[in-house]
C-alpha cells in the first residue's frame, strides 16, 4: 500500500468514526477545570486548543468569547 493509500484509508476511517465519537465524547467536558482556566486568563486572551479531537473545549471557549 502507497503512503497516499495509507492517508486515504486513515482519513475516511476518521471520517466514518468521528460523528460517532464527538457525541460520546460531549458530555465529559471538565466544566469545573474550565471555569478555573477561564477566570486565570487575562481579558482579551487567546489559547491555543491542542489535541481538540473533536473541538468540544474550543467551541465551549469560544462560545465564552475566547478566541
């Protein structure tokens, strides 16, 4: 198999599972850890959400006016 096979396979088997696993994932968002992050950064910052699998912290962030 060609590395672009590989890419291929790789990119419709995350396709296929990642509906699947952003609603299992959805509801185990830290919300107290949160808040705590939120009140230790200055107004107006900007964090740098790595590793966000399925964006569920961003999208709670931004939804509070991060960027």
């Amino acid at each position: 198999m060609t590395k672009d096979e590989h890419r291929l396979l790789t990119r419709n088997s995350y396709d296929i599972s990642a509906g699947e696993y952003a609603a299992n994932v959805a509801h185990l968002h830290p919300e107290k850890q949160g808040v705590e992050f939120l009140q230790m950064l200055p107004k107006d910052a900007t964090i740098l959400d790595l590793g966000s699998g399925s964006g569920r912290d961003a999208k709670i962030f931004s939804e509070k006016g991060l960027q």
